[in-house]
C-alpha cells in the first residue's frame, strides 16, 4: 500500500485544484459528452432519466480517480486494446437496471462479472487481472463456517454456467445495479494481491488492475454504472479501448422475492446465502504466458 501514497498524494492535489477551475456544470460536460458519444438507444434513454438524479453524484470524482490512472497506463508499453480489472467492495440491490447500461460508450467493448449473484468473492483478483482463472477453478465455501447450517458443496450454485456472466451477450437483459465501495488497507485485500504479484510476476502487458482506493480514506459508496461512465469517458479520450472485468462481491441486499430470485438464476446463477467464492491453486499452476488469451474468449 505505501507504494500507492504518492500517487494519492498526487490525486488529491489535482482533484483539489481542478474542483476549484472546473465549472459547476462540469457533471452536466461530462453527460452532455456521453450522450453525443453514446450510439444504444437504450443507454441514451437510461442516461436522459437519469441525468438529473442522485445516481451520479461521483461521476466527477470517478472521472477524475481514473483519468490520472489511464494517463499513467497510456506511458506503457500496452498495446491500444487492453484488459481492465476493476477491484472494490461490493453487492447488489435494487432497482434492476439494463446490462447495456454498463457499457455506455463504445471505448468498453465488454464487461465480465465473475461471482455469481448473492455470492462474495475472496483473493480472485489477481487471477482474473491475469487472465489465469477460468470457470474450473471456482471453489465455494461457507462464509460462516460456525453459524452456517448448509455443506460447502450446497453453495456451489446447481445450474452454474461454465462460462463468465458477459454483458455484451447479456445486452437488453435486466440486471441489479452493483453498489461498489472502496477498498481499505486493514481489510487486506490489495495486500493479497500485491502478495501474488511478488510470488507469480506482474499482471502483463495489455492488462491493467485499478484497487478502488480513494485518498484520505474515502469511502463513497458508488453505483458500478458511475464508474464504467467515467471510464469510458476517460477511455474515449485516451488511445485505449478495453474490456472491463470486475472483482467484487455480489452479495444481495435487497429484499428480493423468489420471482426474482429465478430470473437472476436464469440470468446468470444465483447463490445461497453466505456462499464465498474463491479461485483453486490450480489456477497458477501453468505459465503465464499460455493464459493471456483467456478473458478475452469470454
């Protein structure tokens, strides 16, 4: 984590300095620029209601968190398509959204959840900023071993795909809208995998991983679909295009009936209560350099 300090030093002076220039309708740009680039009529329909609304309070922010990120990304030697993991806290609630709306512009040409709903996840990050976890390598457990009444093997969701939950082939289908939060220093997760980069090598080239930590501790609770807008804002103004792959926790917090409930299962899986989804060791057992082609066959 002490590594990440200047960078955040560094945000936080600019973000300081460019709140203070930037007009008040700067969130107002930033849609307007959406709008004109966004070619799915169903986005720019989603995108017009919701302009105006609460939803997107942090898009500046957003914005402005991973400008400076890609910026430093465009100095690499990555090619101008890449692979962008995105890793936060997170769970789903209601209202049910598009799954296009997740892909406004056309500078995300995916985007690849991998937890099935109302699961956590535990230390995939790297294996899918990497591209060496594939659908084989999912194990699931109990989050509450002492308390829970139900066998490990009964959280494995019976009708699980063998393939990742795409939103390019999702489309029109309806989905939860994911909540995301940051990451902290003394929940370890960043730490883990700043662990498997000493133990197995960087993510490489082309690939690109983004921990959703804010300067000062911040901990803005932010809709996914903020985040991709923002990115691909800043992704249409840069030379990359990307698919995007998202590491958080799918755990349901709404209170959802069956109904609902069969229909996310028919979407992509829906888990039992309390499932954990982990990635097998069995995942870094080959070379890494036979894996790179993985998520983009998603």
């Amino acid at each position: 984590m002490s590594d990440l300090q200047p960078l955040f030093q560094c945000l936080k002076r600019e973000r300081q300095l460019l709140l203070k220039i930037l007009p008040s309708s700067e969130r107002g740009r930033l849609m307007k620029l959406a709008m004109i680039n966004c070619t799915d009529q169903t986005v720019r329909k989603w995108l017009g209601e919701n302009s105006e609304s609460s939803t997107f309070t942090e898009l500046v922010d957003i914005y402005l968190f991973l400008k400076k990120r890609i910026d430093e990304e465009e100095k690499k030697d990555h090619d101008n398509t890449v692979d962008i993991t995105f890793a936060a806290h997170g769970s789903i609630r209601e209202p049910m959204m598009p799954a296009c709306c997740l892909m406004p512009l056309s500078s995300i040409k995916d985007v690849v959840l991998y937890a099935p709903w109302n699961s956590a996840t535990s230390g995939v990050a790297y294996g899918i900023a990497t591209g060496r976890i594939r659908p084989e390598h999912r194990v699931f457990y109990c989050k509450s071993k002492d308390s829970c009444k139900v066998p490990d093997e009964k959280h494995r969701p019976m009708k699980l795909p063998d393939h990742w939950n795409s939103m390019k082939n999702a489309r029109r289908q309806m989905i939860p809208n994911i909540t995301l939060s940051p990451l902290k220093p003394e929940d370890g997760i960043w730490k883990y995998v700043e662990t498997r980069i000493n133990k197995y090598g960087p993510v490489g080239r082309n690939r690109i991983i983004i921990p959703f930590i804010l300067p000062d501790g911040e901990s803005p609770s932010v809709p996914f679909c903020v985040i991709t807008l923002a990115l691909s804002l800043v992704l249409l103004q840069s030379r990359f295009k990307a698919t995007v792959h998202l590491d958080t926790c799918l755990r349901d917090i709404s209170t959802r009936s069956k109904s609902d409930r069969e229909y996310l299962e028919k979407q992509y899986a829906y888990a039992a209560d309390d499932t954990l989804m982990k990635c097998s060791e069995a995942a870094y057992m080959k070379p890494l350099e036979n894996l790179f082609p993985t998520l983009a066959r998603c």
